[in-house]
C-alpha cells in the first residue's frame, strides 16, 4: 500500500505534500529533521491521506496534488 499525505507546520501554516509506503514513520522523520525541505518548519503534523495499490497511482496523485488545481482542492477540503 502506498499512500500521499499533506503535512501541516504547527507553527508556520505550511503545508507539504509527499509520498510514501508508511506515513506514519516518515512524519517522525520530517519533525525530527532528516528532511531538508521540512526541516525549518517543524513540527508537523498529518492533516490528510489517501491510500493506493501501486506506486504509479499515488506518485500520479501526489504530482496532481502539487498543481494548482489540486492545491485549490486541499484547500477546500482542509478549509485552509
């Protein structure tokens, strides 16, 4: 199972958007620093999932997610 995930800074209001086959253990690795990009604005939290069979499908996703329309969409839905 693979899954997109957006992420909330608890601190800022930033939002970041990713994939991976456990969430749950990749957000202890962004707020504990080992992700670059994250680093600065921890801590995180997980604000929203979808889950997939294959990896096309969520990288497909998390590729649409990243565009303005699927922001627009995260927006609405989050109430961000």
């Amino acid at each position: 199972m693979f899954y997109v995930y957006v992420l909330l800074s608890e601190q800022y209001g930033r939002r970041y958007i990713g994939m991976s086959n456990d969430f749950e253990k990749r957000l202890i690795q962004h707020n504990a620093g080992y992700t670059k990009s994250t680093k600065a604005y921890r801590p995180w939290k997980i604000v929203y999932t979808e889950s997939f069979d294959t990896l096309l499908e969520a990288v497909n996703r998390e590729k649409y997610l990243k565009t303005g329309v699927g922001r627009e969409f995260l927006d609405r839905i989050l109430h961000l």
